[in-house]
C-alpha cells in the first residue's frame, strides 16, 4: 500500500497477490473502480464496496478480493481527490480541537460522490439493495463513517477498519429510525501511531450513547494496517 503523509503499512499474511493481473479500471460512474464479479451468476447479488486510504488508489484494497465472499460483486473505489502520480485522497487532513479530521467541503464532496456511487453500481449490476456493505481503511474508513451515518438507507453496514469519525460528522448524523438498523464493525489496534487507538474508541463510545450498536474490535500492539485477525473478524461480521 502506498502512503504519502502516512505510510499505510497493509501486511495481511496471506499470499501475495498481484494487482496486474488483467485488472483494467471501470470508469462512466462518478468514481473510477475495479470490480470482481460472483463466481456464478445469481440475481440481485450483494455488494462490498471497498475504499482505500490516503495516498493510495483503488488496486490498494482490491487485493482482499479473493478473500471476500464468492457471491458479492467486490468493487474497490478510487478516492476522489488526485495527488500526483497514482496516489489519491478522499480529502484534505484537517485537526480540530487536536483531532484528525478533513476538509469539510472536500469531505462533503466525496460522500455525495458515494452516495452516488452505490446507486449508479446497484442499477449497473443489479445489485440487492438491501446488501450493501462499506468497507474502509484509514480515511476510507473515516468515509464509511459518513456515508453510512448520514444515509442508513442506502448501506446495510459499515466497516471500519483503522478509523476514526471526523469532527465535522457528529451533527449530521441521521435521526432516522433506521440508523438503528446499520451494522458497525470497528477493528484498531492499539500501536496506531497514525490514527490513535484512543480515538477510534472514541467514536465507538459515541455511537454507543446514541444506540447504536458497533461490534468492536481491539488488537494489542497492531500498528495502522490490517491483519490476519482483521479479516477474519471483518468475516465473520458480514456473514452474521
């Protein structure tokens, strides 16, 4: 994985795969991406929407594809924002109150661009609706954050892998009852030492109070990257 400001360490443990393998970028949506089909052919298939961290670009996450289940289209996103070469940002880093947070119009501007994202992949694909997951590292995390806080509707549930919430988020946090309904998954460890473990704790609490119910996920000593146990986790999460 690629990191500018932060070197976004990605060790998984596995095998290693390799992005140039005949991947060839989608474009015509909102959002440039790569996309990997269900091995077979059924109607309305779910969907696991991957979105990267900064200074990175979408063949980042794509490489847990073949570790997500068969039966979901995979499709990994370009973040909105280019910084040079083949790195990209969901927006600019801002600290408010001494906590990481983005540029609020930038950080607007990529969730409408997801919002819709979702629906022009669900009319390409013919997706299910009801089976949309968002699965973010780092500030692609922080992304999934505000999709899925201000549109319960359009997600079943979140992933939020080495994330925190951006300040800006908490007073636009849906009041609908199907907020409620969203499922969290929260994975940080507690060597962070680009986005602190305090703060992504920080979140959970908050949602908590709000009555939401994230399942949350500490591991001791992990640095800003994603494991073995991650995934694992993050698996066993979409399947239930």
């Amino acid at each position: 994985m690629k990191g500018a400001i932060f070197f976004v360490l990605f060790v998984i443990g596995f095998t290693t795969i390799s992005c140039s393998q005949n991947i060839v970028v989608q474009e015509g949506l909102v959002l440039k991406y790569l996309v990997r089909l269900p091995a077979k052919s059924i109607k309305k298939p779910p969907l696991i929407i991957l979105l990267h961290g900064y200074g990175s670009n979408e063949k980042d996450l794509f490489q847990l594809k073949n570790y997500l289940p068969e039966e979901y289209i995979i499709v990994a996103a370009r973040a909105t924002y280019p910084l040079g070469g083949d790195s990209y940002q969901w927006f600019s880093k801002e600290i408010v109150n001494g906590k990481y947070s983005g540029n609020v119009e930038q950080l607007t501007n990529s969730r409408n661009n997801l919002v819709k994202f979702i629906d022009q992949l669900i009319a390409k694909y013919q997706a299910d609706r009801g089976r949309v997951y968002l699965v973010g590292f780092s500030q692609g995390a922080m992304m999934s954050y505000e999709v899925g806080l201000t549109n319960p509707n359009i997600v079943r549930g979140i992933g939020i892998l080495s994330g925190v919430m951006p300040t800006s988020l908490k007073p636009l946090i849906s009041k609908e009852k199907n907020l409620a309904k969203l499922k969290i998954f929260v994975a940080h460890g507690t060597g962070d030492k680009v986005l602190q473990y305090e703060d992504g704790a920080d979140a959970v609490n908050y949602l908590t109070k709000l009555g939401l119910r994230p399942e949350f996920h500490v591991y001791k000593d992990m640095d800003h990257t994603i494991n073995n146990a991650v995934m694992s986790d993050l698996l066993n999460w979409i399947n239930n």
